[in-house]
C-alpha cells in the first residue's frame, strides 16, 4: 500500500465515524447484544426491558452510556450465575432501581443542554432571569 492509500484509507474511516460514531462504540454495542442474548430468557426479557427504558430516558452520549449498558450486562450475568430471582434485582419498585441505576452515569450532552435550556426558560417566566 502506498502513503497516499493509507492516507485515503484514513480520510474514510473519519468520515464514516463522523457519519456512523465511532466505530469502536458500534462494535463495543454488538459485543453487549451478545451477551445479553446469552441470558437465560427471563433475565433477557428483563434485560431487554430496561434497555428501551433506558433509550427512552437514559444518558445519551456514547461512551457514557455504553459503559451503562455493559454494567448492566455485567450485573444480569451474576446475579444469573449466582441464580439471583429478577424481582430480587429489581427490588418492588423497578423505576426507582432503573433511576438510581442511572444515577451513577454521566448525563448525556443533549438532555444537560435541554435540562439547562428548560431551567432558563422557567426562570426567565418567572421573572428571575439570572444571566444578567
């Protein structure tokens, strides 16, 4: 291979990362998805669950949030192996589990920016606009 295809080589995968994201987090998301489908059923379905859960309200950011789903990874596959019931991990109350799961991960950008710009905007009605 000569420099110039090297060069051009390098010139695609920053773009397809800038396109896709990067490519280490794509292959890092594949590696989870086989391990949760390794899960005995139920834990899986439990696993599953919460994986649209955390879509829907969890951090954002790449990163971040994959190194969420792999803890989750890593905790279903223990309490599987040491035969640990769902509603034992669950607990009674599987919405306070799934925010204080959340808790312990970084807010992605997009919801800090959207909290931030919503906290304005209630100040601003109120008459407590602190920018000035």
């Amino acid at each position: 291979m000569t420099a110039e295809s090297n060069e051009s080589k390098s010139r695609y995968l920053q773009y397809l990362e800038l396109v896709l994201g990067p490519l280490e987090d794509k292959k890092r998301w594949r590696q989870y998805k086989a391990r949760v489908k390794g899960l005995p059923e139920n834990y899986r379905i439990a696993v599953e669950a919460l994986e649209r859960y955390l879509m829907h309200f969890g951090p954002a950011d790449g990163a971040g949030a994959m190194a969420m789903y792999e803890d989750l990874a890593d905790l279903f596959e223990q309490s599987a192996a040491d035969g640990i019931p769902i509603r034992a991990v669950f607990g009674d109350d599987p919405i306070e589990f799934v925010e204080t799961f959340m808790a312990n991960y970084p807010l992605g950008q997009y919801r800090r920016r959207e909290r931030d710009r919503f906290t304005s905007a209630v100040e601003r009605a109120a008459g407590e606009d602190r920018t000035k």
